[in-house]
C-alpha cells in the first residue's frame, strides 16, 4: 500500500513504530468518536483497520489471554 494522508503505510512500518502508531490511534479513539466529524472518523477508522491488520498479520500467534476470549467472558458471568 502506497504512502497516504493518514501516514506512511502500515506494511512499510518496522514492527516499534507499528505498536507506537497503534498506542496513538487507540488513545484517540474515544475523542474522535465523540468530537470528530463523519470523515474524521471514517479516515480514523481506516488507519486503526489497516496498523490493527498489519499487526495482526504479523503476530497470528499473539499471546492471547483467556479472559479475553468469548469462553473466558462466559466464565466470568457464569454463563458457560
């Protein structure tokens, strides 16, 4: 993926700069929702959707813990 306004493209990141870019974006998150505009968000969404996938690309086998997981929520709420 070539260069855009949002930043330089995720697959071009080296694996530092991909998690300081995700900490960014999802400390924005919330604000961008609120006070953003409709296209503020729609570019926010697309930046967030792009580092997250190239991310998870990356790293399929992600340490992944089990209270985070749709098993570990029904535990937790007894609904398993």
């Amino acid at each position: 993926m070539a260069e855009h306004d949002g930043g330089p493209s995720a697959a071009n990141l080296e694996d530092g700069k991909l998690l300081k870019e995700l900490e960014a974006i999802h400390r924005t998150r919330h604000e961008t929702l609120l006070y953003g505009s409709d296209e503020a968000l729609v570019t926010h969404t697309q930046r967030m959707n792009e580092l997250e996938h190239e991310y998870v690309r990356r790293h399929p086998q992600r340490a992944q813990t089990p209270g985070r997981t749709r098993s570990g929520a029904r535990a937790r709420s007894g609904d398993g």
